[in-house]
C-alpha cells in the first residue's frame, strides 16, 4: 500500500508538474519500506543441516578430523533430533551405506551411538540457535563476573610470573597469556574441577577400547556460531622430562622438544616449575573455583534449557559452558591488554615433577 505525502506546493507552473514530483517521492518511500519487510522475515534453518561447530576440552586432533566431514556432524544432530538411519539417508540425500558407515566411525569414537538397547543418541550437547539464545544473557553475566574475579586478584598473578627466572626474557604480554589462558583458566581451572568432581567430573574415554592409547575429552557441536563453540586450543604431552604446552587458536604440526625451545620460548626449571605449580593449583582452588561452585544450582537449570539436555550428563554441558567463559575472559584480558594473544599459538615447557 502506498501512503499518501502532503505538502503544500505555491507557484505559478501548470499542476502536472507538482504530481509528477509527488509521484517520484511515493515511489521513494515505498521501495525502501518493501525491502525492510523482506529482510526482517526470519528464514527458518531446517533441522538437521551442516552448519555446526565442533569443540572439545582437552582438544582431541582424532576427533576434529572425524568431525570436519559435513554427514559426521548431520548424523550426530540428526540423532539429536531422534532420527533413524533410514530418515538420515533420505533427508541428507546419502545412501543407508554411507550413514551407517559413519555412524559406525562415530560409535567407534564413542561420539553418538547406543547407551542401551534404545535410540541412538549424541555422547555430547548440541547447542542451537535457539538454546544460545537463552544462554547468553547468564554467559555473558558470568564471564563479565568472572572476569572481574581474576583482574581483582591481578597483582598477585603479575608478581609470581615476574618472580620466574624463566620467564624474564620473555614479553610480559605472552608470559602473562601462558600463565593465565593456558596455566589457569584451561589448566588449573580444569584440574580443580576434575578434583572436585561435583561439575566436571574428568571426562568420558573415546575412541576404539582395542586402541593402545583412549582418549579422554569432552566434546560440543554448537549451531552457526563458531565463537560460542571456542576457539582456544590446548595442547599437552610430556617430553624429555617436561610437560610441553601448545596454547592459541591453532595447534603446531610440529612437535618439538625442549631443547628446540631453549634460547627461544619460555621455559621454567625445577624451582620456577614448582612455585608456578603450586601458585596456580591452590590460585584456582581456593581463588576461582568457589565462584562457580556456589552457583552449581543455577548452571544445573541453565543445562535444562538445551534441546539436547535429556540426552547428555550435566558435565557434558558445564564443560561447553565453562569453555564460553574461558574464551570470553581471554577475549577480553586481551582487548584491555592484560595478555597478548599469539597470531596463531605459543608453546612452552614444565619441568615435569620428579
């Protein structure tokens, strides 16, 4: 419908002009009026489709690789959903071989499959849009509240990382985002929840059980959203007598060693091991973890509010929660410039206790 303008035109010319000239001004109202009513016109995203994101905690390189593939990630939200496989091959336009083929891989990494004789189901929350949507006022809260807990207790963290031999040829920036994203907030964070086991127990083993070595990792798909699905990545091994961490958005393809290290990254000894041990493991238990222990009953109702929530444990879903807040407090130290992120990663070694 076209909404009349009024104004009142005064001069001698002919009449056919002013309409004309009021015409032209209809049709420029109209115009942008019809493509604001197309583009507020929500486009509903049909149930199962690719757009996902993986993530887990510790990272598993097994499982990202698996999950890369688009029928991977469609199967695990298709059985989210409460599909057959026979549903799956019709929807997804696959052949039944093929999903049963990756449903079978995806059994095998103790992904999705059976946990009694009925459905299949996904062994990890699958966080949609419309859960997120929920979620993300009390993320948002919980993140800023955190955040504010750690620069709170700054000075204390700033005077241990500057006391370590080990660290005094490194840029402040960097050796405070080693200690504090990789040392606490998915280190010693992560033990302290494991330790207290009342939200985080440690995580479920995966992969074949005739492996030679299971992993253990939590594991997510979040919906059209790769930053609430994490971009932080950890990675640990021992070597040579060291723990050996990889920290930032990207894992090295490399593997080096201690002695490729020295001289060129951080690396801390027998006494500087220690004291950084011992500050960060009683810094997050008795610092940190009360924050979120006092609010289990409050992060129990937010696991409620996911589609998938009836199919996964409260663990599950508290360990893709805490893993948002994580990467929320290191976006933000970052901006404030507390910390200074890699460009892709950082990687540093501990003396490993004797």
């Amino acid at each position: 419908m076209m909404l009349p303008v009024l104004f009142q035109v005064t001069t001698d010319a002919p009449e056919r002009p002013i309409w004309i000239r009021i015409a032209m001004v209809k049709k420029l109202l109209v115009i942008p009026l019809a493509l604001l009513l197309t583009a507020q016109k929500p486009v509903k995203k049909p149930d199962v489709h690719p757009d996902f994101q993986f993530g887990s905690y510790p990272w598993s390189r097994t499982a990202e690789a698996l999950m890369k593939d688009d029928l991977a990630r469609q199967i695990v939200v298709a059985y989210a959903q409460g599909w057959s496989i026979d549903k799956m091959a019709k929807m997804l336009k696959s052949s039944t071989n093929e999903v049963s083929r990756m449903s079978d891989r995806l059994e095998d990494e103790h992904l999705a499959g059976r946990r009694d004789e009925f459905d299949s189901v996904p062994f990890m929350p699958v966080i949609r849009e419309r859960d997120f949507d929920r979620l993300n006022e009390p993320l948002r809260r919980n993140t800023q509240e955190f955040t504010k807990l750690i620069v709170d207790n700054w000075n204390e963290i700033e005077s241990m990382v500057n006391s370590l031999e080990g660290t005094k040829a490194i840029p402040k920036g960097r050796a405070m985002y080693e200690t504090v994203v990789s040392g606490i907030l998915l280190g010693g964070m992560i033990d302290a929840f494991y330790e207290d086991k009342t939200l985080m127990p440690p995580p479920p083993r995966r992969g074949k059980s005739d492996r030679s070595s299971t992993e253990r990792y939590f594991a997510w798909l979040v919906e059209s959203n790769p930053e609430a699905a994490g971009k932080l990545r950890r990675e640990l091994r021992e070597s040579a007598g060291y723990r050996v961490v990889t920290i930032g958005t990207a894992l090295a393809d490399e593997k080096r060693t201690p002695d490729d290290l020295r001289g060129k990254e951080t690396i801390l000894e027998d006494a500087d091991a220690r004291k950084y041990r011992t500050f960060i493991n009683v810094f997050s238990r008795d610092k940190l973890l009360p924050y979120f222990k006092t609010r289990r009953p409050d992060f129990i109702k937010l696991a409620s509010l996911i589609s998938s929530g009836r199919d996964v444990a409260f663990a599950e879903f508290f360990a893709w929660y805490y893993n948002a807040i994580a990467n929320g407090v290191a976006d933000t130290l970052a901006v404030d410039h507390r910390i200074t992120p890699p460009e892709m990663f950082y990687t540093y070694a501990v003396k490993a206790p004797q």
